[in-house]
C-alpha cells in the first residue's frame, strides 16, 4: 500500500459544480491517488466549509486522507488528515495542532527554509516546488528545477513532495531526484483521461520504489 505523500491530487475545483468536481475526484480516488490536498484559496467562505466537508466524507469511503491548505481551523472543523501551510501561514499559525496520525506539511521557498525545517519536530513532509514552471499557481516564488531538488534533498531528512509542471513524462526524473512524493494538480485536471494519468504516474513510483527504498 502506497504512502499517503507518494500522489497527492491538489484539487481545482473553481468554478465547476461541486457535484460534477466530486465526481472527478472519485474517478481520481478510484484510480489509486494516495491523498488529496483541498487547495481553494478564491473560493466562497460558506462554499468551501461545504465542499471540504463533502470531500472528507467522499475521501473516507476510499481511505483517502483530505489535506487541507492554509486553513487549520477548517482541517480541525472537519476531522482532516492533515495540513499544509506555505511560509507567510507560520506567522499566523506557527504550531497547528494536529494529531498524531496526521500529517503536517510546509511549502519550502529556498534552501534556508528547507534547513530550518529540520528543527521542527511537528513536519512529516516538505513541499518542493515550482520544480518545472506552471500555469497552476502565478506567484511562484521559486523555480527549483531538477538540480535545485537535489540539493534541497541533500539538506534535510523530511520526505520532500514536489509539485510543479509535473507530468507523466518527467515524474520518474523529479523521483530520482530526492523527491519522494508528487503533488500534481494541472498534469490530472486537463487529461482527457484523469485515471489513464494516475496510472501511469503510479507505474513510474512502482518502479521506482522497487529499485531504490528512498522512493
């Protein structure tokens, strides 16, 4: 069974019906994605507690756990697994609470962030990213590129999961990296097939994970 950080689907719900959107995540949860990460930073307040709660229940029928972004509190409000803040967050919610059993990750920006991390004890995992540039997020701080994950890898001990103009095509290069997870959001979203994708993104971490235990 696949770690929970080894697909992570980082949804895009925007502007589509909630039902025809959890439609597709049930498409991507019955495929094999290991957890999703509910990142709606432009959606209505009332609209999100709605659909985090209906993501939750949908996740829990496949074992799934729901990752909430930026927002402790509604992870709280709504049992999640786990939370992932970026940088600016820790100023506002410098130790989140979480159990556990669930995971607490932190968006790193620049070698220094990736060091400093190692002094936190409550992290289970770093996000890495942009590792290729991305239409999905137009405020990139940083573009780590392959080279740039080796290093961060080289400094700390956390599992690292990337995100970022990741494909089909490239993942096994972003694995054999340091990368030990893949964060994917436009690579899912915009396949004509979502579970084709999902499949052969799990092929590549299969492989990979049979040839080096790091994976």
């Amino acid at each position: 069974m696949h770690s929970p950080l080894k697909l992570m689907l980082v949804t895009r719900c925007q502007d589509t019906d909630m039902s025809t959107y959890l439609n597709f995540i049930e498409t991507c949860a019955q495929a094999g994605i290991t957890s999703v990460q509910m990142r709606e930073k432009e959606m209505e307040f009332n609209k999100k507690i709605t659909f985090a709660h209906q993501l939750k229940i949908l996740l829990d029928t496949y074992k799934i756990p729901l990752i909430i972004n930026d927002d402790p509190l509604l992870a709280q409000q709504v049992d999640a697994g786990g939370i992932h803040l970026g940088q600016s967050d820790l100023i506002e919610h410098p130790f989140p609470s979480r159990s556990p059993s669930s995971h607490f990750g932190l968006s790193a920006n620049t070698l220094k962030q990736v060091e400093d991390a190692n002094h936190r004890l409550d992290l289970s995992y770093l996000g890495i990213g942009a590792i290729f540039p991305t239409t999905s997020k137009m405020n990139v701080e940083t573009v780590w590129g392959l080279e740039g994950l080796k290093q961060a890898k080289q400094r700390t001990t956390l599992p690292l999961v990337a995100i970022g103009g990741i494909t089909a095509d490239n993942a096994a290069e972003v694995l054999q990296a340091g990368a030990y997870g893949l964060a994917i959001i436009n690579a899912i979203h915009a396949a004509h097939d979502p579970a084709k994708t999902i499949h052969a993104l799990l092929n590549t971490i299969n492989a990979l994970s049979k040839r080096s235990p790091h994976v």
